[in-house]
C-alpha cells in the first residue's frame, strides 16, 4: 500500500511526520537534499538531520548528483524510509532521472515504503512539475528535457502558500492554473497524507 507524506517545510511540520506514522524510533531514513544544492541552502542538511534525528530515526545522507548507483540503490531499497527534501524542482528531477534513482523510488513507494517528499520532494511526485516554473527557476536544470513528475499523485502540489517569500509565487500558480488543475494548497504548517488510495490533509 502506497504510503506518502508531503510536505512545505519539515521543520513546521514534523509533528505531522509522527502523526501519520508514530512508530519511527530506530528507523533509518535516506535523506535526499539534492534540491537545496541548486538553492544553495546553506545549513539545511544540519538542520534537517537534527529534526529527522529528534523523530527518532537514524539518517542516511544520500546526494544523488554525486553517489555511485551502487551507493543509490542500496541506500533507497535498504533504508527504512525516504525523505526528500526541497529546494529546486526542476534540478531535482533532473538528477532523479540521470541517476536511475527516479526508478528505484517509484519501485519503493508502490512496494509500500514510506516516502516523505518536503516542497520539491512533494512536487516531484506530480504528473508534470511545469508549473513550479512560478516559484523556481528552471535554468538550474539545463539538461531537463520535459517536465513529467514521476507521477505517483494524481494532482499538484502547491507548497508554501501564505509564506513570506515563496508565498506570492505560489498564489500566482493558484491563479494561472487554479481551474485547469486539480492543486492540493499547503501552508507551511500543513501536510498531504496519501495512504492507499486514501487522501488527507493534515
């Protein structure tokens, strides 16, 4: 059963991380921060490993633009659990498929592993990511071809509405594509629970 967390912003929404999934003390979890590297965010590794740490899980840090595929497909079909974390979408999904971890990662959540995606790492799983083009550049990801997601969700993200600095660019996506498209608006506080084909916002 598919089993999917998606969030704006881990460290305003870890406590839904527990809720939908209490039993994490000793788990590891891949931790994939390839989208901050075209962001250039500094800290979010520490900071998130800390959050991820305080849930009780033991984390493995995997940056797919420069692991082997042998480091790439033992951590993600090993490893506990998935979370992806955010930054650029678009040069997210451009190492997820130059990779093969693409893949790998749709193989594990319809096996049932349970997959976190914060921000990029939500919109990834959308059928086609092109609308983020409001929020991120898509300049970070010159060898990106098209912009099919992986297609694990049948609608689209909209992360960080209300946000300071990301909040105007998601309302322009509300706008331009609010009745062409089926969007799911998170604060940075909220949560997508996606269990089997049951949906939730938390």
């Amino acid at each position: 059963m598919k089993k999917m967390l998606l969030v704006s912003m881990l460290q305003h929404s870890a406590d839904l991380v527990k809720k939908a999934e209490p039993d994490l003390a000793g788990k590891v979890v891949t931790y994939i921060p390839t989208a901050s590297i075209a962001e250039e965010i500094e800290g979010i590794v520490e900071e998130e490993t800390k959050i991820l740490n305080g849930l009780g899980l033991e984390v493995d840090v995997l940056e797919i633009s420069a692991a082997s595929c042998q480091k790439i497909k033992e951590s993600l079909t090993k490893d506990d659990l998935i979370f992806v974390s955010g930054g650029n979408t678009f040069f997210l999904l451009q190492e997820l498929r130059e990779t093969g971890a693409d893949q790998i990662l749709t193989d594990q959540i319809n096996n049932g592993k349970l997959y976190i995606g914060e921000s990029a790492g939500a919109v990834v799983m959308c059928p086609d990511i092109g609308y983020c083009a409001e929020i991120d550049s898509v300049e970070k990801a010159p060898d990106l071809k098209d912009y099919a997601g992986l297609n694990l969700v049948d609608f689209y993200l909209v992360p960080h509405i209300d946000n300071e600095g990301m909040g105007p660019g998601a309302k322009r996506i509300t706008e331009k594509y609010g009745d062409k498209m089926e969007l799911k608006v998170l604060r940075d506080d909220q949560a997508v629970w996606i269990e089997g084909s049951d949906i939730t916002i938390l």
